[in-house]
C-alpha cells in the first residue's frame, strides 16, 4: 500500500517561506511532517534549491502530471471502423481478433460502448439486444423440487418413489412393484 502523497501548493508555500529563513532541507520536512528527501527533491525541482519558488514548482508538476496519463487508444478512425462491424451485427470478439488485431481489445471496445464513446451504439445494437444468454437446458431441470429442499428420507433412497432423476423430472420412481404398474 503506497503512503505517498503529492505535495499541495500551502505545502509548497511553506517549504518556499522556510527556505527563504534558511532551514535546511531536514528541518523543513520535519517542521512540514514530510521525508526529508521529498522535500530536497521538491527544492531542486526547478534547478536550485536557491530560487525556489512555489507557483512556479507547482506549475511544473501540473503540466509533468498532465503529461504522465497514458494517451489511450481512442481515435476517430478506430470509433468509425468498430461502429460499422457492430452495425453490421459483428461481435466485439470478432473486431478485436480480425479486422483491429494488435490494436484493440474486445475489452477496450465493451469499455468504449458502455462509457458512450461510440455514438449510436448501445447494447440493443448487439445479436443479442443486450440480453444474457439462456440456457434451454435450466428450464428443463428447474421442474420439481430440489433434492436439497426435499426431506432427508429421500437422501438413502430406500423408500418406494424416492428416486429423483438428474435428466428428467418426470422419470418414473426406479423401484416399483408390478402391481401397481397398471393402477
């Protein structure tokens, strides 16, 4: 876990006051609660410790922080070219692993879309419409009752119609007696 925290500019302001009196860089980071090489690098960041000057030092930080965020990979010919394949019902897997191959993930195409950087797309414009996939299979083992929410009896299966069947819920009771086949 990182502790670090950027200098604010009345943190600035103070280290340019007590650098003026003439405290060194050590007295400075204790008066200022900070370490003291933090605050030695602070002063040489304009070139001499010296001249030190807060607006100036917190400027140079705003632009060098700034400048430190990754660019990203958005542009208006890659926007283009993933809004027609997805107009055209193609996948963002399918973008990702064909025509954008080595520039774009299907994870930075879902991103895209759901931040709204793709005019006129949204998930309804997908084959799916947005929905989750259903499984024909869940609607078929969801008939009945769980053999978890049965009574424990059923568990040992030894009572006459305690079989419960994994493949169909209308399976016929695995032990059954001929007399009762044709009541």
């Amino acid at each position: 876990m990182s502790h670090y925290h950027h200098f604010t500019i009345t943190e600035r302001a103070r280290i340019e006051e007590l650098n003026k009196l003439g405290f060194s860089a050590r007295t400075i980071a204790k008066r200022i609660c900070r370490h003291h090489s933090s605050v030695a690098r602070e002063l040489k960041r304009l070139g001499n410790a010296i001249n030190y000057k807060a607006e100036a030092a917190y400027a140079d930080y705003s632009v060098k922080r700034v400048n430190s965020k990754s660019k990203g990979k958005y542009s208006v010919e890659l926007c283009n070219l993933v809004k027609d394949k997805i107009l055209v019902t193609w996948s963002p897997e399918q973008i990702a692993n064909t025509v954008t191959l080595d520039k774009l993930s299907f994870k930075t195409i879902y991103r895209w879309i759901y931040d709204g950087k793709i005019d006129g797309i949204t998930m309804v414009n997908f084959r799916r419409k947005g929905k989750k996939r259903t499984c024909r299979n869940l609607v078929l083992y969801s008939k009945g009752t769980s053999i978890r929410k049965k009574p424990k009896e059923v568990y040992s299966r030894k009572t006459l119609g305690h079989y419960v069947s994994a493949r169909r819920p209308t399976a016929k009771p695995l032990l059954q007696s001929k007399s009762t086949e044709g009541a």
